[in-house]
C-alpha cells in the first residue's frame, strides 16, 4: 500500500485550497487542527488557522510554527495588539508581501499605531501606520507630536509636522520645533505659518542654520527688520533675500561687487536692473 498524501498537502497550490474550503464548509474543527499542524505549505496552515475557534490550540500552533503569515493569521485570530504592532514593525518580509501592511489593519490600538509610525523597519509600513492614526475620529495632538520628535524616518516626522502645521491650534507647538529641532530642514518647514511674528523675527535674525534664516525671512513683511538682517546676516544668501524684499539696494550693489559667489553675484545684478544705483 503506498504512502497516501490528503488533498491539502498536494503540490498543486489550487487543489489544497479547495481541499481546505470544503473542510471549513463543514466546520470540521478536528481536521482544520490536523492541517494547521501539519501542512506544508504554510499558506494552507495560515488558511486553516483562521477558522480555529479553540484559543488554546492556537498558542500551542504559536509556540511551535514561527513561520510569519502563520504567526500573523493567529495574531488576528487572538486579537493579539501587541503581536501585531511587533509584527508590523520587525518583520523581515518586504512590504509589498503584503505581511505588515495587513498587521495594520487589524491594529486598532492607537498608542501601538504611533509605535509602528515612529519604529517600523520599512518607510511605507511607517506611513500606513501614521495614515490610519490620522484617519481616526479623535486624534491626540500629543501622539502626533511624539510621532514627530521621535519617527525613525525622516519623511514621517515631516507628514506629522504638516498634521500639526494644518490642525494643532497651539502655536507653541510649532514654536517649540522652529526653534529646538535637530535638524534644519524640519525648522524651515515649520515657519511658514507662524502667526506670532515676533518669534519668526527672532528665528530669522538668531537661528544657527542660514537656511532657516531664509526661510523665516521669506514669511517677514516688516521692511525695517528686512532692512537689519540684509544689513547684518553673516551669510550673503540670506542677505541677498532680504535685500530683495525690502528693496535695500545699498546690499544688493555690495553683494554685486563683493560676493565670492558667481551665482549670488548674478542674482543681485539682474535684481538692480529694476533699480538706478
């Protein structure tokens, strides 16, 4: 008598499934815990374990089968937040294997979203996780603003300044990251809709970066402080911008004759011929 194998465990992919489909039609919990135990194809175990109902032999199949879409199909099944979020974040599938982004989906824990924005190996699993906290019906400033200071990608943290720049009333939010934020790019971005002008004078004369200093000027009516930072900036660019708004053609004719840089040289130039020096 030769070695029998059942229908499920066939090397035909189409011909286990449908295998599979008729023994869930009939509920037959006994032999769902057989293939899910048993099959090699991990897909067919994954199918099986959704139709489980024992939370018990789900454990022991988790103790046992560290495949990961084994893993995940029971994390769905035990509404496990904390295995999803840790699935989400570390898994070593590439995303588009679909393994995290269908974490997500089952994640309704909105501290264990932030956790996947702020700690997911891969950007776009990163993303999904930050899109669904946004999508919710309440979203705490707070968790958007730690998502902010600590997402591991950089083009997170920048979604989540744009959240905060378009529906966090607190100014003081977006004063905090002008003036303390490491890194430059995130400061520039977050001048531009500053209501307190005061602070935007303050960021454009005193901020470490020229190119925020450009930024901030960019958003400064006051001809008078236009005038000051054309007048004193160290950096020409940023003078350069500022002579530009105020019209202060005392610096633009210095920038002309004294720049060592060829192409603020030309800008300036072009800039005068709209004035008689």
């Amino acid at each position: 008598m030769g070695f029998f194998t059942p229908a499920w465990n066939s090397d035909d992919n189409l011909k286990s499934i449908k295998a599979v489909e008729k023994i869930i039609d009939k509920n037959d919990q006994k032999k769902l815990i057989k293939i899910a135990h048993k099959a090699t194809d991990s897909h067919i175990r994954s199918l099986a374990i959704r139709h489980i109902n024992d939370q018990n032999i789900l454990v022991d199949i988790a103790k046992n089968d560290k495949n990961e879409y084994v893993q995940l199909e029971i994390a769905i099944k035990r509404n496990d937040q904390i295995l999803l979020a840790n699935m989400a974040k570390n898994s070593k599938l590439f995303p588009h294997e679909g393994l995290a982004g269908r974490a997500i989906t089952y994640i309704s824990d909105t501290s264990l979203l932030a956790d996947v924005a702020k700690n997911a190996k891969y950007e776009n699993v990163a993303y999904d996780a930050f899109e669904k906290i946004t999508k919710k019906e309440y979203v705490s400033a707070n968790i958007v603003k730690d998502i902010f200071k600590n997402a591991k990608h950089l083009d997170i943290r920048r979604e989540a300044l744009s959240y905060i720049d378009d529906y966090v009333v607190d100014e003081s939010v977006l004063v905090d990251i002008a003036k303390n934020d490491g890194d430059p790019d995130v400061r520039s971005e977050s001048v531009k809709d500053f209501k307190n002008k005061a602070i935007l004078v303050d960021i454009a004369k005193n901020d470490g970066d020229p190119d925020v200093r450009r930024s901030a000027v960019a958003y400064i009516d006051d001809k008078f402080v236009l005038e000051y930072i054309a007048e004193n900036d160290k950096n020409d660019f940023v003078r350069f911008n500022a002579a530009k708004k105020s019209g202060h053609t005392g610096v633009l004719i210095d920038i002309r004759n004294n720049s060592k840089d060829k192409k603020l040289v030309e800008l300036a130039t072009v800039e005068l011929m709209y004035y008689h020096d």
